[in-house]
C-alpha cells in the first residue's frame, strides 16, 4: 500500500532499531484520509472471509478497525484495558504484554458482544512479536467464535509475531511489512 509507506518514509521517525513512532498519523493523531484507504484496503483483502464482527485492541487499533467495519457493514469491538464500572460480567480476557511500552495488561470483552457464531477480523496497528494478537485469539477462542484473518497496519518482520501466527495456520494481512529500522532507515519487504 503506498500511501501507507509513503507516510511511514515522511513521518514515521524511527526511534532504534526496533522501534519506529508513527505517532503523526497513526497511534496518537490520525490521519483520516489514510484511515479511510487502510479501511478500504482491509475491506477488500477479507471480503469474501464471512467476517462478522472485529475485534482490536484500544486504543491504536481503533481508528483503522472503525474504518474496516464501515467498509464490510460489521461491528467493532474494541477489548478494553481499564476495567470499567459498566463492564462488569463474566468477561472474556487475556493478558497482553506491550513491547513498546514495557508493561502488562489485563485486555478483556464482554461476552455478549462475541458469540460462537462470530467470524472475526482482527486488526491492529502493529505486529512485532505477536502478543497482543495472541491475547486476541485467546478472547475470540474463549467465544468459541472463529479468527477469520489478522489484518495488520505496519508489521515489523524483523521480529518474529508473523513467523508464529504463521505456524499456527492463521491468514495474515499487513499493509506494510518492514524489514529494517536500521541505521534509523525504514526498509519495506516488496
């Protein structure tokens, strides 16, 4: 997708050789317009995946996850990691371990919102290692609803994440796949 790499190239700012900070458009102000195209380009990948609902992960995963739904005419869910006074059933969670952030946290769903008969796209802003989209699939399974697909904004492939969900069977999608933060360089795999 080149808008997205045009951006990433423009405005992400590459932090070390395993972080890159796409803050300007992506995880802290967005960028509506790519939004809309990341959105639409997930649509088009899943179309014929019988997706029913989507599930992300707040709050960077929102904003693309907003705009795949829109495109498919499908729910969102966001799993939640502040436990809230109105969340308070039996909920579905997982713990997720932030690589960026150095931190735990405890993500869950209400289970009325994911049932069996669910088909779910999950999407997210990134994939490093896997772990945040793991502790979706934990959630989705807890449903016993079904991962249709992972449709992923920046991959680092650098790291292993893709390498596990891989082995595990499961369809993933990333719009840009990056081989390399080195030298404080983004290289994409073409």
């Amino acid at each position: 997708m080149e808008a997205l790499h045009k951006k990433i190239r423009e405005e992400g700012i590459v932090l070390s050789d395993q972080v890159l900070k796409v803050d300007a458009f992506l995880n802290h102000q967005i960028d509506p317009a790519l939004m809309k195209l990341i959105g639409d380009e997930f649509a088009t990948l899943f179309k014929d995946s019988g997706i029913t609902k989507i599930v992300t992960i707040e709050a960077s995963g929102i904003a693309p996850a907003i705009m795949t739904g829109l495109n498919l005419g499908v729910p969102v869910i966001f799993a939640r990691k502040q436990q809230s006074l109105t969340l308070t059933e039996n909920l579905l969670s997982a713990t997720v371990y932030s690589f960026t952030k150095k931190t735990e946290s405890t993500v869950a769903i209400s289970p009325r919102h994911l049932t069996s008969s669910d088909r779910v796209l999950i999407i997210d802003d990134f994939l490093a290692n896997g772990k945040a989209s793991q502790a979706l699939i934990s959630i989705i399974k807890q449903a016993g609803a079904t991962v249709a697909g992972l449709g992923i904004v920046i991959e680092k492939s650098f790291q292993g994440g893709r390498a596990e969900l891989d082995s595990q069977g499961y369809r993933v999608e990333s719009l840009a796949r990056v081989k390399s933060l080195k030298d404080g360089v983004v290289t994409f795999i073409e």
